[in-house]
C-alpha cells in the first residue's frame, strides 16, 4: 500500500449503478470515462492515477465475455455472478 505507478490497476466495487457513479463524478468535478459502461465499469482520473469502478451486477445472459447485466446492491448476487464468469472463461 502506498506504492503506485503506471503498472497498478486498482478496480473498485459499488452499490452505485453507473449512471449514479458517472453524476457523482461530475458533481465532484472528477474526469470519468465510460470505459466499460455497458458491463457497469467507468475509470476515474484522480490525482493523475486511473481507478476502474465497476457496480455490482448479475449476467442475465453471456456468451462467456460479454455479457447483458442486471445491477444489484446484493453484494452475495454480484459474488456468485462473478464466480460464475470466471468458470464461464475458465480464467482461473
């Protein structure tokens, strides 16, 4: 902890639907890019350092990597959803 450089990539996770974390941002005056919108990630700049926030969310269908979401506040749904993709990508 402390350390960042260009090679971190820190994701975060919120409760927030996209749309909340986008207005957020720019009520803050904070630089945020819809990187990945349609799966629930925006990146916001702060300080210079790129920080991925993606909401919690449920694949209502997927064909492996992409996927039609459902956004939850259930963080025990999103957990399940996330295991769920990985086997699906066979990423582990």
């Amino acid at each position: 902890l402390g350390r960042f450089d260009e090679r971190c990539d820190i994701d975060l996770a919120v409760d927030a639907t996209p749309d909340v974390v986008v207005a957020m941002c720019i009520e803050m005056g904070v630089q945020v890019i819809p990187s990945g919108i349609a799966y629930g990630t925006v990146t916001v700049i702060l300080e210079g350092k790129p920080y991925e926030i993606t909401s919690l969310r449920k694949d209502m269908s997927t064909d492996g990597r992409k996927a039609v979401v459902k956004y939850t506040k259930d963080w025990n749904e999103d957990a399940l959803a996330s295991l769920s993709r990985l086997i699906a990508m066979k990423s582990f």
